[in-house]
C-alpha cells in the first residue's frame, strides 16, 4: 500500500520517493505516473497486431517500466515505486485504443504536458532522464516483435507506423 502525504496523496514510499513526488501537484504527478503505461497502449496501438505480438509488445513494455528501478535517477525510480505501490483499483486499465488516431494523439498531448510540467518543476537531470525512460518503454515495446513476414520469418523489428509514433513520441517528449 502507497504510504500517504498530509493531504491523503499516495506517494512512493522512501525519503527520496516523498521528495521527488513533493515537488509535483496530485495531478502532475499521476500524470507522470500513468504516463508510461500509457505510452505502452499507444505503443501496442501504432499498428494493428496479431494477438500473441500485442501480448509480446505489452510484456516488454512492463519489463521497460521496470528497468526504471535501475535509472540513475531518484525521479524515474520514485515513479516506479509509486507504480509498484498502487492498489489495484487506483491503476488505469490499459485497454485498446477505439479510435487508434484519436488514441495516439491524446497520449502524445499527455507527453507534452508532461515535458512542461517537468521543465517546470523537476531537476533538469531527472527531467531528461524520465524523458529517456519513457522514451526506453517505447521503444522496447515497439522493438518486441516482428511485424510483417510470414510465420515469424522476414518482416521488420520495427514497422513503419511504429517508427512514425518513435518519432512523433520523441518530439513530443522535447524540450521546446
């Protein structure tokens, strides 16, 4: 269970957890927090999928959300704690997109918004560094199977409209 600030917020337990999620309102920082499992849908959603390479594509997007705990950043890792830490009521259910354009769009709109909220309020170091991370999920989302080919032979690591979401996500997740 997430340990609780003075106004009832979860926050991720840990004193340099308690700092980094201090420094964002309630609503930034679910935006930071939601953000990556979001970028996972979106990622799954660049191109329509075959069942068992979404599954593929989502595994390695949770493994990516995970390697966060690694980074050399007390941000990214607060993140993944407050991740970890939610009750499974409070976590947001990663469904596929209805309207796979719309979807994409609105993803990379939270990615903007979260670019401003960390120049606005975060170290520039752990502001760049969850930039990468988020920019690490996707990558190893969209990386994780082929697409195209026939019975796993041929194809492409990385299609196309997965390339294009890549690059629409990186320019979102700049600096201006």
């Amino acid at each position: 269970m997430p340990s609780q600030s003075a106004s009832g917020d979860p926050t991720p337990t840990g004193t340099a957890g308690q700092v980094a999620a201090m420094a964002f309102a309630p609503g930034e920082w679910e935006l930071l927090t939601h953000l990556p499992a979001r970028v996972i849908v979106a990622a799954t959603s660049a191109e329509p999928d075959a069942p068992r390479r979404t599954v593929a594509e989502g595994l390695a997007g949770l493994d990516a959300i995970a390697a966060g705990r690694a980074f050399d950043s007390d941000l990214v890792r607060a993140v993944v704690s407050a991740i970890y830490a939610e009750a499974d009521d409070d976590r947001p259910t990663a469904e596929e997109f209805t309207d796979r354009a719309a979807g994409l769009a609105e993803v990379l709109e939270a990615c903007r918004r979260a670019t401003g909220v960390l120049a606005a309020r975060a170290d520039p170091a752990d502001s760049a560094a969850y930039r990468q991370w988020v920019q690490s999920v996707a990558a190893r989302v969209c990386g994780a199977a082929r697409s195209g080919g026939l019975l796993g032979l041929g194809g492409a690591q990385v299609s196309a409209a997965e390339r294009r979401f890549l690059d629409e996500l990186a320019i979102a997740l700049a600096l201006a």
